[in-house]
C-alpha cells in the first residue's frame, strides 16, 4: 500500500548519476518530481559530492535522513577509472586544455608493479581544479581566472587498488587490450598501455584525478582520468542505484516510497539498541538513560522497527547523538 503523499518521505533514494550532472543538481531534480507530483515538502540532502564528469552511485537523503548525510560524508568510497596516458590536462580530466605531452606509455607489468607505492596512506595535492576554498575562494574560480593555484598536499588513505582491465573501462562496451605495437608473441605484461581502466577503495577527501596524475608521473609520463564511476558510496552500491527516468516514472504512480531505502540503511554498521515504550519517549525528550548494560560506543535507538535516535553510550550512560523525528515512535 502507498504510504500518504501529504506526510513527508524519510530515507534514502541512490541515484545512478549521469555524466553532465552535478550533485546539486541531483538534489534539485528529485525535489522537482516530488514537487510536481504532489508530495508533500521534503527536506532532501546528498551523502557526498561527485563531480559533473562522474557518474555513479549519488545517495540522496529525504526527510530525516538528512541528519545522516554528515555520515555519508566521512564514509569510503570505491571507484572505476580509466587513465589516458601521453597526456595531462589542466583539470586532470577530459573537460582542460592539454598542458603537457609524453611520448612515454608503461607496460601492463610496470602498472602493475606502481600500484603498490599508491596503496595504503599517502599524501596528495588535490586539483587545482576542485571546490577547496583558498583565501575564501574556491580553487576551480581561481584556476578558470587565470591565477596559479597552489595546494597543500593532504593525507588521505587508499585501501584497495587494483587493474579493472588494461583498456577502457566503460561498460557495456567491449574491452579491448592494450595495443600490442611490437607484433605478437608478447608474454603479459610487455604491451604497452595507451590508457588502463583501475578499481580504487579510497578514504574521504581522495581526488581520484590526483591519483591519476601521480600514477602517471610514478611511471614516467603523465596522463589523465577519461573515465570515473562511483560504484560504492559508504554502505550503497551500484546495484540499488536507479536512473532519474525510473525516479521520475514512478513518482508519477505515486509510488517513490518502493524505491526509497530505509534511514537505518546508511547505518549498516551501527548495532541496534532496542528501547521500550518508556525509554524510547525518554530519548525523544532528550533524557539520558543510565545503567545500560551495552558496552561503550555508538547505537542505533529503534523501538521496534522504527529508528529512534543514534545514541552513545560510555560507561553504562547512553546520550542522544541524533534524534529521529519519525511517525509511530512512542508518543
């Protein structure tokens, strides 16, 4: 049964970004079909940026799992991206000018033997342009104005990197291999690499451009990201992701609710903390409870299915991080 399109919607929608699209915009088009067919005014948020040339997985909180996007924000990310070697652009990606050229391309076996020095913590200095602010401006303004842009490097944290394959990475279409210039009878890993498609789980605040830039340079030429896709956004992945035409087509049948995931979906790793009657109107109010028998650390309130609050708890003393203004909790 539908749920009532005059109360507002809670949980999360994960759209599958277009390539042209930035986040904002995403946050916009679903506050357009909820407006247009007669949903009720809902807050909406989205749970990390993806660049305008990215596509992929984009989670989009509605109502109160809004309070959860800061969450989103911390949470690791994997990507497939494709580099182009010989050629580096001003914005590391398909949308500069060309500011520098190699005749240098590596070979399946020198990728493969990089990746390691990329592997775990690093530092990198992000693009010049990307949406850091520099003196209260943002890099990108100052990048497009003409000024040089310098940026300090920053510790991020790469926890998986591997070759997807060693061409183009696009689904659905065909993969082909590196060129093979030298004829055959090559062993693997002698073809020489025009561009390489990698798989990247990353940290918060990675450029995935960066580490295509660095990569390059490690290997002795330079380069650039043709091709990025999200595939994991924290606990989200591709597979629950859906296009704008679905989104649009079932909110005509006023039937977005089908589509919407859970608010306790972008909390996967959080443990419950089940609460009767009495404790859960307690919560609501903002009230400790004291003498849990939990061990210390973060929880997920619910009183029976419906989420509560995520409390802390520390020695036995449980507190209201965030609170859950969800229908049918204790009243």
């Amino acid at each position: 049964m539908n749920a009532p399109v005059n109360l507002p919607l809670s949980g999360w929608l994960i759209l599958d970004k277009p390539r042209g699209m930035g986040s904002t915009q995403g946050v916009s088009a679903v506050k357009r079909v909820l407006r247009q067919n007669g949903y009720a005014k809902t807050k909406v948020g989205h749970g990390g940026t993806l660049d305008p040339l990215a596509e992929g997985v984009l989670p989009i909180a509605l109502g109160e799992a809004t309070k959860l996007a800061g969450r989103m924000l911390d949470a690791s990310k994997i990507y497939e991206f494709t580099v182009k070697f010989g050629e580096e652009t001003s914005t590391l990606d398909t949308e500069g000018e060309v500011v520098a050229t190699s005749d240098v391309r590596p070979t399946l076996a020198e990728v493969e033997a990089v990746l390691p020095r990329f592997t775990g913590p690093i530092e990198q200095v992000p693009p010049a342009y990307s949406a850091l602010k520099i003196g209260g401006q943002r890099a990108y303004d100052l990048a497009r104005a003409g000024e040089v842009v310098e940026l300090k490097a920053r510790a991020v944290t790469i926890h998986q990197l591997s070759i997807r394959h060693p061409g183009a990475g696009r689904d659905p279409e065909p993969q082909a291999p590196c060129p093979d210039p030298m004829g055959p009878g090559l062993r693997r890993g002698d073809e020489l690499c025009e561009e390489i498609t990698l798989t990247a789980h990353v940290s918060k605040g990675t450029y995935i451009r960066s580490l295509a830039r660095d990569i390059a340079y490690a290997l002795g030429t330079c380069g650039h990201v043709t091709y990025l896709r999200r595939t994991k956004a924290g606990p989200f992945l591709q597979e629950q992701a859906i296009s704008l035409d679905l989104l649009e087509e079932t909110a005509k049948g006023r039937g977005l609710e089908h589509l919407l995931l859970p608010l306790e979906a972008g909390l996967d790793d959080i443990p419950a903390l089940h609460l009767d009657q009495t404790s859960a109107q307690a919560v609501r109010q903002g009230r400790v409870l004291s003498d849990m028998p939990q061990s210390s650390g973060l929880y997920l309130a619910k009183l029976g299915s419906v989420p509560v609050a995520l409390m802390e708890i520390t020695d036995g003393t449980a507190t209201v991080v965030r609170g859950f203004n969800l229908p049918d909790v204790a009243e």
